[in-house]
C-alpha cells in the first residue's frame, strides 16, 4: 500500500509500533525494511523525510488488523 503526505511522522511511527505483525518499507530498489526496526525508521526518515512530512512511502502490512489500523490512520489521523 501507498501511504502519502504524512505530516505527522512521530504518531505514524508509534501506529507502526502498534502493529502486531511485520511492516516493511519498500524502497525504489525493491529492498524491503522493517519498519519496526528503530534504525529501520531513522533510515526511513533520512532517504524520504523533506519539508517536515513524508511524501509517499510504499509499505507492506501482513497482518489485517494492521492494515486496518494503518488505513485508519491516514484517513483520521489515528
């Protein structure tokens, strides 16, 4: 899933940390990350992170509550 103009990356981050199962960042390389992974998250925010939000990142969810709970929040901001 694509996930756009992320403006509050700290609760985005922490909706990741809620998650169940695993979460993988997507890069345009094709490697996936575990954005699960504090390091995975900085190295996250270094390669996308401009204007004080994150424009578009491609993740992958396995579990469907978290996808559920990721699609929440980006449509409430919760």
């Amino acid at each position: 899933m694509k996930v756009m103009n992320i403006t509050n990356v700290n609760a985005f981050f922490k909706v990741i940390d809620e998650c169940s199962g695993k979460v993988e960042l997507v890069t345009t390389e094709g490697d996936r990350l575990n954005l699960k992974s504090k390091l995975s998250q900085y190295v996250a925010l270094a390669n996308v992170f401009s204007d004080g939000k994150i424009g578009e990142l491609e993740i992958v969810a396995y579990e469907p509550e978290d996808i559920n709970r990721l699609i929440s929040f980006m449509y409430n901001g919760e």
